[in-house]
C-alpha cells in the first residue's frame, strides 16, 4: 500500500465537506449557490483527470492508512481503468447535476437540504468504486441505499414517495447484506480482504467448493443493486424522486453500482459455467422486460426508467458472456449510458418543469419553444438508438461483434439484444419526438426553453456523445482500454471506431433499425398489447413485493404474540428458568458438578459478620410485609457483597457494586410505585411455589458455577502481563481502569454503545402509553395533523 | 418523600456528588475510580435531586437532554479511539502529551477522554431512565 495522497484524500472527503457547507450556502445565496457548489465536484473531478495517463499506462494507482492491521483492515483506494472511468463519470456528471439542481429546484423550501443529500451520495459513491478493502467496499455501498432512500423519499409528504423510498432500501438493503455475506465467504476462501489482490486469486476462487456459494450471494446484492429481473421494481418506482436524483443515482451513477460490482469480480470469478450461465440469462430476461415494460409506459420519465433497467440488464449480460469483445461492449454501453440516459432524464425534467405535464401523449410541437432541447434529445437519442455519428453506435456495434458466434446459445442472445435494442431505440426516438414535433399541443403551462442551468447538463452530456465518438482513438487509449483491461484483467486494446466495418454486425444493426421503426410506427397498438398482457397476468414483483411485507409483518405479530403474551410474571419465570437450566444443565450432563469447600479455619470474625449481615438481608427479604421494604432489604443483601469485594482486595469492584445496588434499589423503587401494586404481595401458594423453585435453581446454578469456575488452577499469565505493563506501557497505576479504558479500550466502547441503547430501549419503553396500538402516529409524527397550542 | 429535611439538603448533596463524581473519575488511572464509577454516583445525585425536588429543576439544571448527553459521550469515545488515525497507530492506541501547566506537569491521554466519555454515557443513560421514570410518577 503506498502512503497515502493527501489530494485524494481530500478529494474523497470533498463531497461530504460539501454536504456539510450547502444548506448554510443556499440559505445566504440562493439557488445561486450553484457556484460555489458546481466547485466541490469540478475538484474532484480535475483530481481524478490527472490519474489519466498513469493509467493509461497500464498501472494501478493505490493507497490509503491502516484501520485495524490486526484484522486487516484498512482504509484503502485503488484506482484502476474501471474505478477510474467510474470516478470520472460520478464527479463530471456530478457537476452537471448540481448545476442543474439549481434551476430544477429553484425557490425550493429544502433546496440545501436537496444539495446535502446529493453530495452525501456522490462522496458514498466515489468512496465506492475506488475501495480497495473490502469494509470499506461495504459501508460505502451501504451508504449509497441510505442516501438514495433519502432522496426517494425527499418529497416525504407523499406516501408514494414513501413507500418507493422505503421499497427501494429494503430491496437495496438486503442486497447489501447478501453482498457482505459474500465478501466474508470470498475472504474466507481466499483470505484477503483487498479487491486488488483478488484479481491474483482467481485459480483458487474458481476451484473452492464454496464458489457457487460466495458468487450468489455476491450476485444478490449487485442484482438488487442494478435492479436486475425479479428485483427490477423498486427502479421504476424510485422515479418518485425529483428529477436530477433520477438523473444521476438511478440511471448514470447508482444503479451501475451492481455492474460496477460484476465487472470487478470477473478477473476472480468470471469465466465458469455458473458465471456463463447466470450473467447472461438474468441480464437477457431484464433486458426484455425492461424494454418491454417501457413501451407500456407513457410517462416520459417511467419510460426512461425502464429502459435503464434494460440497459443495466444489458450491461450484466455483456459482462457475463465471457468474451473480450462482450466485456469490451458492456464497457462502452456502460460509459454512453451515463451519457446518454443522463442526459435524456433531464431532458424529461427540462419538459416536465416548462410545459406542466410529462405524458407523452399530452405534449407536441415543442420543437420552436425548446430548440437547444430539443437538439440535446436528439442528439441523446441518436446515441441511444446506436446511430453515428455517436458513442451508442460504437458500443452496439462492439455488442453484435462480441455476441456473433455461430452456435445457438449466440443466436439466442443476439436475438435478445436486437428486441431490447430495437425497443430502446423506440422508446428514445419516442422521448425525442414525440414532444417536440408535430402538431404544437395545450400543455398546462405555457411553454418555452429552460434557463441556462437546466440546458447545460443535458447539452453537455450529449456533445460528450459526439465527442467520444468522433476522437474514439483518443478516447480509447485513455478510458475505455484500461477500464476493460481491469474488467478482463489482461490488457486490451478496443480499435472500434466510427467507420463501420461491413459484416456480421453493421448487418445486426441494420435489422436492429428495421425492427425498430416498425415498432415504432405500430407503438400505440404495441402499448395496449403489453398493457392488455399485464392486465391478464395480474401480478408482478412490485405487488408481490406489497405482500411479502404484508406477511412478514404479519408472521411476526404472531411470532410476538406467541412469545411475549404480555404477562411480566411469565416472561420473568421463562427467563431465569433458563438462566438456571443454562447454568446447571451442562454440569449434571457432563459429571463436572464441583466439589463442596470446606469450611475455612482462619475466617476472621469480622468476614463472618459481614457474611451474617448478607443473610439478615436474604432473610429480610424473605419475610418483609410489603413490597418496598423488600426492595431495600435486597441492598443490604448487596451491600454485605460490596463489603466482601473490599475485604478481599477488589476496591473498584466494590465501589461500582455500591452504586449499582443504590441506583438499583432506587430505580426498582421507581419502577415499584409506577406500576400500581398493591403494596403487599398476595401470590396463591402453588405459583410461590414455583417461583421459588426457580429462584433457588438460579442461585445454586450461580453458586456451582462460581464454585467450578475457581477449582480450575489459576493461569496468571493475564494478570501477569496487566501487572508488568499496565504502568510502563499504559501510564497507569489502575490496573482495573487501564484494562477498562486502554488495554481492552475497544471492548468498552462496544459495551458503553450497549449502555446507551438500552438506556434509549428502556426511555421509549416508558413513554409507551396503554391503549398504544401499532400503527398509531406518535406525538411528534411530522404527518400527525398540527393540533393548535392552547 | 418530599420532606423538609431532605428537600433542603438535597441540592447540597447533589452538587457535592456530583463534585465527587469528578474527581473519581479524574483519578481513575492510577487509584479506584473511573469514569464507569463515576458516572453511577452522578447519575445518582441527580436521581436524589430528583425525588427531592421534581424532575423538572433536574432538567432545568443539566439543560440538555440525558440522552444526548450519553450519545455526546459514546461520540467522544469513538473520537478518542480514533486521535490513533492520524497519528498512524492502530485504532484505540492510548495517546499520551505532556502540558505544563502554571509550572505543574500534566499528563494528558486519548485514554482520559475515553473515559471521560464513558463517564457520560453512564451518567445520561442512567439519569434519562431515573428521570423519566420518577416523572411518570406524577402523571
């Protein structure tokens, strides 16, 4: 690992910097804040170009600090084609997107809170594609569901804003978790904890037997992720969101988390027949389905959405088939995606913010109105149907080059991407249309061309297209080389280039074209025939989705009522009849019941009195009349026990067991009185019975266990070393506190975290009112109906 | 239990306690103390407080919530944990410096503000259950 750079640090931290100063800019500035804010990822951005010809070179730049080295763990980057191209992709667009914020949300209430959520998702994902380690991999991807779900559920007064946030961070959610799932059984595999270091281990990966295992559960989270069939529903839905969040998270940059995921895991895990089969497959069916779906939509945005989940389907499929041209053209796609579906989303905003509607059958003749959107759709369009002179041409032709192959699982899959292709290039030919030729419709408002901030991303994105297209060579060598020799994990070299070579796939093209325009001229029929289907089959994910919570919530309110019908004394009796059969089962069972001690001889007389006066207080206890004074005979019970502490050298252990029993005995006092018992205690002679049954099983299992516990010969080696170190190395007489607070500090973090939360628990389990039903909006429910302050 | 007697001593004793509580947990590194022990005897001074004299003083008087208090301190435990970071030591490595102070050497350590976070974390985890269950009483 090489020391870490102090610019890529700062360049990794610079949009969380950025989250942290937006509210208070945009509340001095306004939506002209934008200016000062396009800065935080122009930075990054700049930063990330200087890596391009490091990289271009064919080395991989990588640093960072160490976390934890005695587990492995470290915060560490490594930056190679793949995680730079994304880098670059997340930071450019990024900026257009924050440009674009300002004039989409302009005069909005929470724009700074709008600015802080987005940043905050722009510093997760960077920090995603550039991890090295695998936790680190981990919080950052976890990071992206929790600031995606933020900005789903951004307009939080609507309840379908809700329910897609809430959809899509479960869904996203349990990826995460089959992902970390997955990262433990490769580390388990391979024993590494770095991706780059993967790369190496592929012989050893493929050949465990535990491949199949960590490659599912890897594939969990990337499909949730990418929203690959049956986990497509919670994109569309995700639509929720304003616009720029649609824009960037889920077309260009969040969404390729999961493709992201897959392309570095191929050097590892690729070329297998379970990689071969299950890549392709789900990849192709999401690719269907999606561009099926998008035909039956007629909200430009849904549409749109669709159709990235086609691509992100087409983009696993690519990556999956297991040729060097197939990885090539999933690179390319990936990368005039971003550009393309970028930029083609704003374009909807652009529509959706000037002329009040976004159905697609409600807008016309925009064409005059917006004329530089217009130009930027087609030129998205164009780019998106795979037309020169744009980067989508290339990428699709590299698609049919590296699909062709003459056996039937080939044509199959060629069959595949023509359908989804076709459609795509029906659905963006539609969004650049439709809208703005023909006859000019009455839209709700008034149109005429967004400002300057809405047009520059959008324009930007599609003369990136042109660009990348026209200096392929250029383009090539610095990007889309190195990033699908990191894919491949061999270098290569992509020659494809805008003169199109007569063959096999110009000829696909072409066909995919024909297929096109026809549908294209049939879509209204083609949307009712899908409309039609989908009304016959009756269900899909997304209700299946609806009833799995449903019934989850429903199993455990059973499984609750079950386990906690609600009375204390039945929840008391089942706990410490455990406690005594955990204590004393093993000993029966194993013949390790302990010898008796015998009594000591030289027990001084005042031990013995302190031991009288723990057994006044157990007799106290016993035979008190009312509840109170048997609360506070059980602290001279307890007090005689901190006494025993002291006398035997264990002065802290007594002191905390001073204050524990007083604070005990004053808060079971509390608890006592709020409760409302009567004040002496009536038990039927059966359940005393069993009560003490129980409490006499418990004390003795203690007893036994204490007993045995110190018949096993002492090993001082740990109170050896305390004893030698806690002064030369820690600085402290204490040996108590040293360990406490230094030698097993990390312990006592995790145990004062554990003291809070149940502090926290026990707080919200007091403020529970009877007549509470689940469901019921708490007092300060921000929707809860606003009562007037008397 | 609101006595005379104990209403007019009970301020006395808890800011003594409270005192107490201090210095416990300054002198934790080297004698019995600590920030755990600590804690509990503050956390009981305000429990006294507050069966004293109504909750309502004892939260006019520590001002923030109790259970940001104890989030405050689980906060500054991580944070002491993590002085290690730049420093390049492994995480939760005890850090000491040296201050001198009107002529009086000072050590000070990441280790001291570990516990005095836990101190906090005692104190406002323990004080918001007394507090909120003395204040059920009434209603």
């Amino acid at each position: 690992m090489a020391a870490p750079d102090g610019m890529t640090i700062i360049a990794l931290g610079l949009p969380f910097i950025a989250a942290l100063v937006a509210p208070a800019l945009v509340r001095r500035l306004g939506h002209n804040a934008v200016w000062a804010l396009a800065l935080f990822p122009l930075f990054v951005f700049v930063r990330f170009l200087e890596f391009l010809p490091e990289i271009a070179g064919g080395e991989a730049v990588t640093g960072g600090f160490q976390w934890a080295p005695s587990y492995n763990v470290s915060f560490s980057w490594f930056l190679d084609g793949l995680s730079l191209t994304f880098a670059l992709l997340i930071s450019a667009i990024g900026t257009l997107i924050v440009f674009y914020t300002g004039g989409y949300l302009k005069g909005h209430a929470q724009l700074g809170r709008f600015y802080s959520f987005i940043f905050l998702f722009m510093g997760s994902m960077l920090g995603l594609v550039v991890s090295d380690s695998f936790l680190m991999l981990f919080v950052y991807w976890e990071l992206t569901s929790i600031t995606s779900f933020l900005l789903i559920g951004f307009d939080h007064g609507r309840e379908a804003s809700r329910r897609a946030a809430l959809q899509a961070l479960i869904v996203t959610g349990l990826g995460g978790l089959s992902l970390m799932a997955g990262l433990l059984v490769t580390w388990n595999i391979t024993g590494v904890t770095q991706l780059s270091l993967l790369v190496g281990l592929g012989e050893e990966v493929r050949a465990s037997p535990f491949y199949l295992m960590a490659l599912i559960l890897l594939l969990g989270g990337a499909f949730t992720k990418s929203a690959q069939f049956p986990f497509h529903f919670w994109l569309p839905n995700a639509m929720e969101a304003p616009t720029p969040v649609s824009a960037y998270l889920h077309s260009a940059t969040m969404v390729k988390a999961g493709v992201y995921l897959v392309m570095r895991m191929n050097p590892a895990f690729g070329d297998t027949v379970a990689w071969e089969t299950i890549l392709p497959v789900f990849g192709g069916a999401t690719l269907l389905i999606g561009s099926l779906l998008a035909i039956r939509q007629t909200d430009l945005k849904l549409m749109l959405a669709y159709t990235t989940v086609s691509s992100l389907g087409l983009m696993v499929m690519m990556t999956g088939f297991g040729s060097e041209h197939a990885a090539a053209a999933g690179v390319l796609y990936l990368v005039a995606h971003s550009m393309f579906k970028g930029a083609l989303f704003m374009l909807a905003g652009n529509i959706d913010h000037e002329s009040g509607t976004r159905d697609i059958t409600r807008l016309g003749g925009l064409r005059k109105l917006m004329p530089i959107s217009f130009l930027a759709a087609m030129a998205a369009a164009l780019s998106m149907g795979g037309l020169p002179p744009f980067f989508g041409f290339l990428s699709k032709e590299e698609i049919y080059y590296g699909l062709w192959h003459m056996d039937a699982w080939s044509v199959l899959f060629v069959l595949v991407a023509i359908v989804g292709n076709g459609l795509m290039f029906v659905i963006g030919f539609a969004i650049a249309i439709k809208p703005f030729l023909g006859k000019e419709v009455e839209t709700p408002k008034h149109a005429h061309e967004a400002p300057f901030l809405m047009w520059i991303g959008p324009a930007t994105l599609a003369t990136g297209g042109f660009l990348a297209a026209v200096l392929s060579p250029l383009f090539h060598r610095f990007v889309s080389s190195p990033m699908v020799s990191a894919v491949t994990g061999r270098p290569e070299e992509i020659t494809i280039s805008l003169l199109p070579h007569i063959g096999m796939p110009l000829l696909l093209s072409l066909i995919t074209i024909v297929f096109a325009v026809l549908v294209y001229l049939k879509l209204d029929a083609a949307r009712a025939a899908i409309a039609a289907t989908l009304a016959a089959i009756g269900w899909g994910p997304d209700r299946g989705f609806d009833q799995f919570i449903s019934g989850t919530v429903r199993l455990s309110r059973r499984v609750t009522k079950f386990v906690q019908p609600g009375q204390l004394d039945i929840y008391m009796t089942a706990t410490f009849a455990a406690v005594a059969i955990t204590l004393i089962a093993p000993m029966v069972i194993f013949d390790e019941l302990p010898a008796l001690p015998v009594w000591p001889a030289d027990a001084e007389i005042h031990e013995l009195a302190v031991i009288l006066i723990a057994f006044i207080g157990l007799g106290a206890v016993i035979s008190a009349k009312d509840r109170l004074t048997a609360i506070v005979s059980l602290g001279i019970q307890g007090f005689a026990v901190a006494l025993i502490f002291m006398l035997f050298g264990a002065p802290d252990l007594s002191f905390t067991q001073f204050m524990v029993e007083t604070l005990s005995v004053v808060i079971l006092a509390l608890v006592m009185t709020r409760l409302r018992l009567s004040p002496a205690d009536h038990r039927p002679t059966g359940q005393k019975i069993v009560d003490a049954t129980v409490s006499i099983a418990c004390g003795a299992g203690f007893m036994l266990y204490l007993l045995s516990v110190t018949e096993v010969p002492f090993r001082s080696y740990l109170s050896d070393f305390f004893i030698a170190y806690s002064k030369t190395i820690a600085h402290g007489a204490n040996i108590v506190n040293v360990i406490i607070v230094d030698f097993r500090g990390t312990d006592t973090l995790g145990e004062i975290a554990v003291v809070m939360v149940t502090g926290l628990a026990i707080l919200s389990l007091i403020r529970v009112r009877p007549g509470w039903k689940p469901g019921m909006l708490a007092e300060n429910d921000p929707d809860a109906p606003r009562q007037e302050k008397k | 239990m609101r006595t005379v007697i104990f209403r007019t001593v009970a301020p006395y004793l808890t800011s003594l306690m409270v005192l107490f509580s201090i210095f416990v947990l300054l002198r934790g590194h080297n004698e019995p103390g600590g920030g755990f022990i600590g804690g509990l005897i503050a956390a009981s001074a305000f429990a006294i407080y507050g069966i004293a004299c109504g909750v309502a003083p004892v939260r006019r008087a520590i001002y923030f919530h109790p259970m940001a208090i104890s989030a405050f301190g689980l906060f500054l435990s991580a944070i002491a944990g993590m002085i290690s970071l730049p420093l390049s030591v492994p995480f939760m490595t005890g850090n000491w410096m040296k201050l001198y102070f009107f002529g009086v050497e000072l050590d000070l350590s990441s280790v001291l503000i570990f516990d005095i976070g836990v101190y906090f974390v005692v104190v406002g985890a323990i004080t918001s259950i007394a507090l909120a269950l003395e204040e059920r009483d009434r209603d």
